[in-house]
C-alpha cells in the first residue's frame, strides 16, 4: 500500500471511505470489501503496477503469426504481462489510465 503514500489525496479518499463505512471502532473484515470501492481500486491498481508474477507461460494451440514472426502450433511463449500494463499508449502517455 506504499503506493498509496505517493499520493495524498487518494490516501485522504481511501481514509475518508474507511471512517465513513467502517468507523475506528472495529477491524476491517472481509465481508466489508464489497463496500469499500475506492479501496478495492486502489489495491487493484497496486496489483496492475506491481504483478506478483510479471512473466505468463503459455502454449499456443495453432499457427500465429505475431509482428511478422511465424509462431508454430505447441510453441511455449512467455508473455510480459508487466510491459502490457506499462504500456503509455494505453494510459495517454502520462503513465496514469485515462477514463
């Protein structure tokens, strides 16, 4: 949640939501989260910018050709799920996703 820190103002919203549906009298539990939507985007968010496992194996079930590269059926290809996410034509070129 360190990503969190970098912004105040998304810190301050995910605060205020927590007071607000929780209250600082209790734990957060699990039966909370579906009330709780800026904090499930701000850990999916986290997720997206930080993967736990960045690298997917995958075999492919036919004949491809990706960027002019024939890719033969039963081929094991890693696909880098974490340049995907980084990708800055998809977020407007200012590194945030654009709505």
């Amino acid at each position: 949640m360190s990503e969190l820190t970098k912004s105040p103002e998304d810190l301050n919203k995910v605060q205020q939501e927590l007071s607000d549906k929780v209250g600082s009298t209790r734990f957060v539990h699990e039966s909370d989260l579906e009330n709780l939507t800026y904090l499930k985007c701000a850990i999916k968010e986290t997720l997206r910018l930080h993967p736990s496992n960045p690298l997917l194996l995958h075999e492919t079930a036919e004949d491809s050709v990706v960027s002019g590269y024939r890719i033969p059926a039963k081929s094991r290809v890693m696909i880098n799920a974490y340049a995907i996410d980084k990708r800055l034509v998809c977020m407007g070129g200012s590194g945030h996703i654009q709505a």
